[in-house]
C-alpha cells in the first residue's frame, strides 16, 4: 500500500474539509469510508469500532428500512439476506409514467455496513440508515441516471463511479496490473490487511477523493448523489447536535461531499414527501451469493462473494489476517481439484502441488504479501489445464470460479417482518420437503394419482407458476391449457429459489396473505377482467391446476362470459377446456359443476353458429374443421342429447350455397359418420369437383382434406374414392399438381403408416404395377451406364473448351 | 559484427538491457539463473531499472497476456515444464527464447522437433569416428542440446514438440522426472544429473494438433500456457510497425514507416482471424494461418518491394499482392474468402472512413 500515494498526497487533494476526513478517535465524529462487500472494510471497520467507541453509527441506506435493523442483525438470520425496497410511483412524483420501481440492498458477511450495524447491536448503541428514503431517490434521480438507468435488475450498492474510474487505469499502468479487481484485492484487500485503521483510512479517502474528481457536479446532481449526500448530512449533524459521538459508514465516494457539507454548516434540507405503505415499502428477504455476484455486471460490489464471505468469516474467528488469504486460496484449490476429479478431470497431488508452487511465485514477483484470487486463478490456469486452453480444458476454472461465487442462500430469521407470502412460500416447501435455501437448479419427480401429496404439490407448483415467480417450470407432464399429454401421470418439475422469486412473492403481497389466497384473488380478478370465453376458461383450467374452487359469483361470470361471447373459435377454444375440465374431475378430485354447464352453454352457442362458417376463408378453415371435430365427438360421450340438433346444423351447412371445401370436405364426412348411408352423397360431392372447371378441381384437393379429417375410413371401405382420388391427381398438368400438392400432403396425414400403405398398394394395382416396382424403378445395363458416363463427361469436356475459346 | 547475421540470437541482440539489468538485480534468483523473476518480467514486459546513473527504460518485447509471461517465468523456477502451445504465428518462440536469454544466457540451446526427430537428437549422440578410435568415452559422446541443458543447468528449448513422433517425445519423461540421464555406455560415470537451473520449454502448435498428440504422461510434467493472437487492433499495428521497422533497419531499408498502411493490413489480418468486421458484418475466415507474424512479413515485403523499385513509399497494389500470397497459400477457398472480404468490408470501410482504404479497395481487381 505503501508508495501507491504520496503523503501529502492527502491533504493537497481534500484541502480544508480533510480535517473531518482525518482518523481522530478524540473527536465526535469519524467518517469511514468503505466499498460494498469488501471484507477488508470489514475488518478495519469493527477495529475503528474499538478504538472510536461510537454513540451511534449511522450507515449509508434508504432511512425507510430503519425498522428492519434489528432483522439483519437477529442470529438466526443466515446472510446472504438483502433489503428489497419498492415504490409505487402513483402520485407521478418520478415521473408522468407511474411506474412501479424496486431495489436491492445485498447484505454478506463481507458487508461493512452489516458489519458496523451488527457491531451496534453487540455494543447496545444506536444505529440507523440515513440515506434519503427509496422513493425520495428516485424523485431526485434523473431518467436514466443512477437507480433509474434501464436495467432488469437494481442494486443500492452501486459501485460503477468505482470502477469505471480513468484514474484507477493509470495506477493500474502505473503499477503493472491487469484490472480494477486484481488492483482492489492487491493493494486494498490484500495489502490493507496489514494497515491500521488510520491508515487503511486514509489510503481510501484519497483513492476515493482521486476518483470522485472525476466527476462532474451535474453528473452528481442528475443522479441524486448530491441530493442524498445533503441528507445524510443533515442527519450526521442532527447526531453530533444531540452530542453523540459518531461512527458514519458510507460508500469512500461520499465522505469528501460530506465532510464539505458538515463543514460548511450549510446543509439544505430535502422536501420529503408523506407515503404510505402500500406505495412505498421494505422488506428483508433472503438473497443469494450468485445474485450479488450477478449483480456484479451492473457494479454493486465485489466478484466471488462466498470466497471473500469466507476471508471474512475466518477473520472473525479468529485467523490470523497475514495468513488469512494464503489458507483460503489453498482451500480453494484443494475444493477446486476434488470437483474437477469428480467431472472425470485428472488432477494430481503434484498438480495441486504445482499450482500452489506457482502461486507463491506469482505473488512473490508481484509483490503482494499474499496469494489472492488472481494467484489462484493463475496457479489453476498452469497447472491444471492440459493441453490447449478450450471451453473443455479450461473447466477447472470454471469450477474454481463457481466455487468462489458460492450458491448458498439466506435466510431471515426473525419472520416477523417477512412478507407474508415469502413465509407461505418457505411454510409450503418445507411441508412438501422441496430443497429451497440453495439456488442449484431442483427437479421434483410429482406422481399425480399416487396418494393427497401428488397432487397437492402439483397444485403448490401451479399456483407459484400462477404467480410468475419463476421458482419452478414444468418440464414434463400432462399439459391441459394446450391439450398436450394428457394421459401423461407424473409431473416433472424443476424449481430453483432465486431473489427474484421472493421479489416476486412481495410484489403479490397485496393479492393475499397466502399463496392460496393469493392464487384466488388474481383468478377471480382475472374473470372479471375477461371477456373472451377462451381466456374465462384458460383461468377455469389454471383454477383446476391450482385447486381453487370457483365461487358461486365466479362461476356465475363464467357462465356470463360464455354466453356474451361471440366469437366462434374463441367458444370452440372453450369447449375444448371445459371438456378436458370435466373429463378428469374425478380424477384430479376436483368437483366443479359449472364446468359442465359452461361445456353445455358453448355448445348451445357454437350449433346455430355453425352454418354460417360454411364459407370460411382459406385460412380459418381448419380450425372450423377441429371445432367441428371436437363438436361431434362430444356429442358421443357428454353431450349425446345434442346430436341430433349437430346434425341439423351440418344438414344446413352442406345445404349452404358458398362453400369452403375444406369445411364443406368436414361436414360430408361427419354426417357420414352419423349415418353411414349418406356415403354416396360423399362421393357425389367428389364427383362434382372432377368434373368441374379446372379451378373447382383443384378445389378438390381441399375438400379431400376436410373429409378425411373427419372420416378417413370412408377410402378404406371400398376403392371407389381412392378412384376418384387417382382421377383427381393425374388429371392436373404438373404446375397445377404443385400448387395441389400440400392440401393433399395434409389430407393423407390423417392415416396411420400401415393404412397409408395399404392405400399405396391399392394405387399400384389400379396402375397394374406392385410397390416395389415403384420403390426401386427398373434395372439399367453395366454397359450402358458406362456409355452414358461417358458421354457426359465428353459433352462436359467440349463445353468447358467452348467456353474457353 | 551483430548486424552481419540475419537473426542475432536473443542474448546478442539485447545484450546491453540484460547487462544493465543484471547489474542493478537486487531481487532474489533461482540457482543459476542469471536474472531474478522480477528482473526477467521487466525485461520481456519492459519498465524502468533504478541504475547508479538513473532510471533506464527497459521496452517490452512481448505484447498481450502479461500474467502467462509471469506464469511461465515462475512455472520455469519450479520443478515442472513450460509448454507454449497456440496458433502458429503467436511469438511462442520468440517468448520462449526471450526467457532462455533472460534466465541462462542463452537462447541457442535448441532441439527443433521435425518428423524426423530421433531419440538420439533428444539425449545423445555419438562422434563415431573417436568411438571407433577410442571406445564409448566422454569424449567420443555428442550431447544433445538436452544434455546440455541439464550439465550446465540451463534451458533447453524444444520447438516444435508435437511434430515428433509421439514415441520420441516420451524419451523426455524419464528426463524430467528423476532429473537424470542414463547412458549405458559410459558405465559408471554415465549418469548425468541435471544441475539446478535447468528446466525444458516446449512449444507446440495447436494447428498440428492430432499429428502427435502428447501422451498424458508427458503432458503430467509440464504446465501448459496458450498464446492467444493479439486480440487488440491498434496493440497489433504497433506491433508490425515495430517489427517491420527493426527488420527493415536490419535489411538497411531506410523506408519511412506508413502507419495508415500498417493499420490497413493490421485490421485486415484482425478481422479477417476473428471472422467479424469492426462494423459486425460476418465474414468468412480463411484456413490460412491469419498470425501477426504474417502480417509482418506482408508488410516488410511491402517496403523492401518500395525500396527496391519504386519510390521508397508503400504502394497499396503491392501490399493487396503480397496479402495473396500469404493468404491463399493452402485452400484455394481462401482466394474467394479474400475477394468477398474486399467486397465487403474493405468498400463498406472505404465508403464510411476513405483515406486508404478507399485506395485498398480499388486494389481489389488484382486479387485473381
């Protein structure tokens, strides 16, 4: 550390307010600077501790978590945990857009500000945050600028300005180093260890104060730094007027803006304005190594938070700190070897002996007194990659990387103040044993109908789907909104907890206290919204999939929406729904009667409708064609009394004077399915589409099509159709049998191989040949072969010449 | 005297930078080694030396990873192997003669692996004249650079490791796992120890990968680093500027140095290796080996041509020749590939920068 500045270095750079930066245990207040997650920090914070013995420590944070101190620093709280903060932006006090705006404040082990609050709680003093509440952030941020850049997800802990610092560019140059990190662990985490608070103190005041003179005070101003920094101000003197002697933790960034406001005695209040708490509000929730380190791309802390989390664990049980990183790192490898040998990578004895070889001398030669992460990576790199550096060899990396990340969860002791829903959600995995504290991606094997449990997880696993948490997605299983796999009996799920899934589950908060109050409240919201049938009963099948039976208002709306709808396919979509609802009702132990009556009701509406979709367009006949297959097969199981009214409404569509011949096709057959003797009238039909102009021939192929969807078995009784069908097909000139072609591709989808082969064998024999005669063609002369290679490698020759010529 | 050879070694070449750098070393060094580790960082990364007369500068002679050259450095004060293996045309030799220089003295030490590499070209050999004459004595024995290596404890420099029978190659395990060299037929006083110092680069292409694979055994006892090519556009340019330069100064080619030339053909070989222009549009990548070191050549080819017929200046006709020839050497593919670089985004650089490479793009019509 020493070298990197000089000292006057300091005092040039923060002129007169660098008194109040000085490290002064005999004065009321001590400014500490710190970067998020940094275990060095850490480390110097709960020694200034000692030797400040504050009144109070205030740290940098949104004030309108103040409540949720306690939570964090509760023992049973296990870290990674994080402070989700979220605003209603309903007032348009952000901005015209009223958007909904949230955030993050990842606590680790590593965290200096988790540990000076918890360093609080021990010594009975009072701690608090006193950054400018979340929605007052966002008033005083300007779009795009700070949390209201365009991002998925955001962190409070942002340390872009950090980063992103020409002036760490050139200490790097100056200093032989590759990058920010390898810079920050060498001379900060590494090389700080060694330093006395003082003077760690100082080091990062003058980094931070270089780095901040970077900035523009627009900049600073557009993004609410300086809005917040008036804030926290005001709050450091509100402290020091009640003669407390404190203790501030903040990111380094804002300790000169501070020490220059305190200076100045000048500090302008911010207008606060009155929230309540459905539009503005904190939770604790649990958090994730791998998101704060996600969380990495967008700056907010350090890289591998379980490694650092771990220097910082070790340091509080008393390791000692000059020898802290060398055993981590040695860990770190050995862990490193024993998962590449379980992946099938041969790692030695000698090659984890190599590697840590190489480390000591990397850190050696780069002067650092011990080995960190980029001697670790470095031994790995040469020792236990062989051969080429691929994506395959490079793997151990990989792994090491993993490793470093770590994959643990938190967890929030005191529930007291856990959304309501997040301890339903822990409550309900914990009853169906699914393994939720760790975010390595889960399967749940459910088997549907083998006992209550089955079936009661299925419906958990649907209703935090319902919730769009994205826990858990269904890989397998029978899928009835699509009316896919039906018959399927097992369910496989794969579930991972994320932070997003308890954003998620706060987000739902006001929808119910439970995820099954929840789950209710959103399906019965959602029926009053819909107003299509399809929609209505997609809820009415999410509702059998979560089992939440519909209310007798519900399925009153339900019944409404059926009967005002009155779109034709979007009740066809219905019926299909509402019947697979009734077909497995039993099965599922789901009892709804309004199913059946919405099934009855679409029917109702669908008959009368049907003849006027004789003269579909092209494009929306084959979905006529399914909604009149589905019609009819209902009216041979649930609703046979409608048959013969179904066979009315056909009778008037093939009376109909313009026709769709794909529907037209349909209809014929499935009145001939209804009364087989109406087979001549079927092949009348034909009969007039050959011997029509050379248009409605073509139509010919369509109709073929709608039939045999409806009654393929009409060509497999007799040859009379495979006749007209050959008919048909060789009477085109080969363009127009192009433009034929995918309609009867379709139409012979509709049988099975062996029949498509067996219709095959009947063509052959009308043409007098067998089928393999067709297959494998006819036998052609050696000699003659030869003579036509040939030929045509001369012709080729010749031409080639000409073109040359 | 140094300027009469085509290539001086290494030790020659830098000889007043390793002198001042050994002088001024306080750093702590591995057994016989002339430099300590930091002093052979700064020699092949360059830096500054505190001498008794002030600071010297020390320039860098190798561009890109500086963490594999500070691997391979300690990976050599260590027990294990240095393997450099990369693409052809990455400067693996050239690091791994900089580090023979900089650690033993000497770069020359040297076993060029061929197909036709023998056992006896790794270990020893005999002067079958005094073995006939005098029986198998120390005298009658011609060490190998190997041999060498481990009497003196020095480097011994493998190149081209993969190109030798798989078999030959495994004649190094015994080598560099005991340290010791067996030769039967000098009896007793045939064991030769390897004294402290000594240590094995290899270098192997990744292009002839497959044609000897390496035996896991060997491979056990070395730590393997991968050259990448240079991956920054403007580190490139600097790079055949400065090569080209030395080269032309050592040809007495006194040609001015034309940096938007070097520009040109540093972009070109980039884009044309990555297989994507600056501007995203995909390109296809020809099978030749597409190396820095080519583009040096093209370009040093450039100059001499300007030099020696024309009017000392770069001509850009001459340069989009020479690019032929070293692009379309294996794949005739590799012509068509060339052509529709050109078309594409050689004109769509010629519309949006012009300069040259609105001249480079009327070139064109030669590539045929």
């Amino acid at each position: 550390m020493e070298g990197i500045f000089k000292d006057s270095l300091f005092a040039e750079i923060t002129g007169e307010a660098g008194e109040l930066l000085k490290y002064d245990t005999s004065g009321d207040l001590l400014l500490f600077p710190v970067r998020h997650h940094s275990p060095v920090c850490s480390y110097q914070i709960l020694r200034a501790v000692e030797e400040f013995s504050p009144t109070a420590i205030l740290v940098e944070g949104p004030e309108n978590a103040n409540g949720l101190i306690p939570v964090l620093t509760d023992e049973r709280t296990e870290l990674p945990a994080a402070f989700y903060y979220f605003y209603k932006d309903k007032k348009k006090l952000v901005s015209e857009d009223a958007e909904d705006y949230k955030c993050y404040y990842p606590f680790l082990y590593s965290s200096p500000e988790f540990n000076a609050l918890a360093a609080a709680a021990a010594k009975g003093i009072r701690a608090a945050f006193i950054d400018l509440p979340y929605c007052e952030i966002l008033i005083n941020t300007a779009k795009g600028k700070g949390l209201r850049t365009e991002k998925e997800k955001h962190s409070y802990t942002d340390d872009t300005r950090l980063i992103r610092s020409k002036f760490y560019k050139k200490l790097c140059e100056k200093t032989g180093i590759r990058n920010f990190e390898e810079f920050w662990e060498k001379y900060f985490e590494i090389e700080g260890l060694k330093l006395t608070p003082a003077e760690f103190c100082k080091n990062m005041h003058t980094y931070c104060v270089l780095t901040r003179a970077q900035e523009k005070d627009s900049e600073l101003e557009a993004d609410g730094t300086l809005a917040r920094e008036r804030h926290m101000a005001l709050r450091i003197k509100e402290a020091l007027d009640k003669g407390e002697k404190v203790l501030v933790v903040t990111g380094g960034l804002h300790s000169l803006g501070l020490a220059k406001l305190l200076k100045s005695g000048k500090i302008k209040a911010e207008k606060l304005h009155k929230m309540t708490p459905d539009i503005q509000g904190s939770f604790p929730t649990a958090y994730s190594y791998e998101a704060a380190d996600a969380l990495h791309g967008y700056a907010s802390g350090m890289r591998f938070p379980a490694f650092y989390d771990g220097i910082m664990k070790r340091i509080v049980n008393g390791a000692d700190p000059a020898n802290v990183y060398n055993d981590a790192t040695l860990e770190l490898l050995i862990k490193t070897a024993k998962e590449s040998s379980k992946k099938d990578i041969a790692i030695s004895i000698a090659d984890i002996t190599s590697a840590q070889t190489v480390m000591n001398g990397l850190a050696a030669l780069r002067n650092v007194s011990q080995c960190g992460i980029s001697e670790l990576a470095d031994g790995i790199t040469s020792a236990f990659i062989k051969g080429e550096k691929t994506i395959s060899s490079a793997m151990p990396l990989d792994i090491m990387r993993r490793l470093a990340t770590g994959d643990g969860i938190g967890h929030i002791g005191d529930k007291t103040h856990v959304p309501p829903l997040v301890a339903d959600f822990e409550k309900q995995c914990d009853i169906f044993k699914l393994k939720y504290a760790s975010v390595i991606p889960q399967e749940a094997d459910v088997p549907l109908f083998l006992g209550e449990r089955g079936l009661n997880l299925s419906r958990f696993m649907h209703r935090i789907t319902y919730l769009d948490t994205g826990f858990a997605t269904l890989t397998k299983g029978p899928d009835l909104k699509r009316g896919k796999d039906r018959s399927r009996v097992r369910e496989l799920w794969k579930y991972r907890r994320t932070p997003q899934v308890d954003a998620a589950l706060i987000d739902h908060t006001t929808d119910g206290f439970t995820i099954e109050e929840a789950c209710t409240n959103l399906a019965a919201r959602a029926l009053t919204e819909h107003r299509r049938c399809q929609d209505a009963a997609q809820t009415a099948i999410d509702c059998f999939l979560m089992g939440i039976p519909l209310t007798g208002h519900q399925k009153e709306l339900l019944y409404d929406i059926v009967s005002e709808d009155g779109d034709f396919f979007s009740i066809g979509e219905g019926l299909r729904c509402f019947a697979r609802l009734c077909d497995l009702q039993k099965l599922y132990e789901f009892e709804d009667s309004s199913s059946f009556a919405c099934l009855e009701k679409c029917m109702s509406r669908l008959i009368p409708a049907l003849p006027s979709m004789a003269n579909s367009p092209e494009e929306t006949a084959s979905d006529v064609v399914d909604v009149m297959r589905r019609m009819y097969s209902l009216t041979g199981s649930m609703l046979e009394n409608w048959r013969d009214t179904l066979e009315g409404a056909l009778l008037t569509l093939v009376g109909s004077k313009d026709k769709n011949p794909e529907v037209y096709g349909a209809a014929m057959g499935l009145l001939y399915a209804l009364e087989p003797s109406r087979r001549s009238a079927a092949e009348d039909a034909m009969r007039g589409f050959l011997q029509g102009s050379e248009k409605v021939r073509m139509q010919g192929a369509d109709y073929l099509k709608g039939l045999f969807c409806t009654a393929g078995d009409i060509v497999l009784a007799d040859d009379s159709f495979l006749y007209m069908t050959d008919e048909l097909i060789t009477g085109f000139e080969r363009e127009d049998y192009l433009e034929i072609l995918p309609s009867m591709r379709l139409a012979f989808s509709y049988f099975t191989p062996s029949e498509i082969q067996s219709i095959a064998k009947a063509v052959a024999g009308i043409h007098g040949v067998k089928d393999k005669d067709i297959i494998y063609g006819d036998t052609i002369d050696e000699g003659l072969f030869e003579f036509g290679k040939k030929l045509d490698s001369l012709i080729t020759a010749r031409l080639n010449g000409g073109e040359m010529q | 005297m140094e300027q009469n050879y085509i290539k001086p070694p290494v030790e020659i070449r830098y000889a007043d930078e390793l002198k001042t750098l050994r002088d001024n070393d306080n750093g702590k060094k591995p057994e016989n080694w002339l430099l300590s580790p930091k002093a052979v960082r700064t020699f092949i990364l360059g830096g500054e030396v505190d001498t008794p007369e002030g600071k010297v500068k020390i320039p860098r002679k190798f561009y890109g990873n500086d963490a594999l050259v500070e691997r391979c450095i300690i990976t050599l004060a260590g027990s294990r192997g240095l393997m450099l293996v990369g693409e052809p045309g990455t400067a693996k030799t050239m690091l791994s003669e900089l580090l023979s220089a900089a650690c033993c003295g000497v770069s020359t030490n040297t076993v060029q692996g061929t197909a036709g590499t023998t056992e006896d070209m790794i270990k020893y050999s005999w002067n079958y004249a005094l073995l006939l004459a005098k029986g198998p004595c120390r005298e009658a024995l011609v060490p190998s650079p190997l041999l060498v290596g481990m009497e003196k404890g020095i480097f011994a420099r493998f190149e081209e490791i993969t190109r030798t029978p798989a078999e030959i190659q495994d004649s190094l395990i015994s080598v560099m796992s005991d340290q010791i060299l067996n030769i039967p037929e000098l009896g007793d006083e045939g064991l030769v120890q390897a004294k402290r110092g000594f240590n094995i680069i290899g270098t192997a292409n990744t292009r002839d990968k497959g044609v000897n694979e390496m035996s896991g055994a060997l491979k056990r006892r070395f730590n393997f680093e991968t050259v990448e090519p240079v991956s920054d556009v403007s580190l490139e340019k600097e790079i055949i500027i400065r090569e080209a330069e030395n080269m032309a100064k050592a040809g007495h080619i006194d040609c001015p140095v034309d940096t938007d030339v070097a520009e040109l053909l540093a972009v070109t070989y980039h884009e044309l290796r990555e297989g994507k222009t600056s501007e995203g549009t995909v390109v296809e990548k020809p099978a030749a080996v597409m190396s820095t070191a080519e583009a040096v050549s093209v370009y040093y080819q450039t100059i001499s041509h300007a030099w020696y017929y024309g009017d000392g200046t770069a001509d850009l006709g001459i340069l989009t020749e020479n690019l032929l020839g070293a692009v379309c050497k294996e794949n005739k593919d590799d012509l068509e590939k060339l052509k529709a670089y050109f078309r594409t985004a050689v004109k769509e650089k010629a519309k949006k920068v012009g300069g040259a490479w609105k001249e480079y793009s009327k070139t064109a019509s030669l590539l045929r």
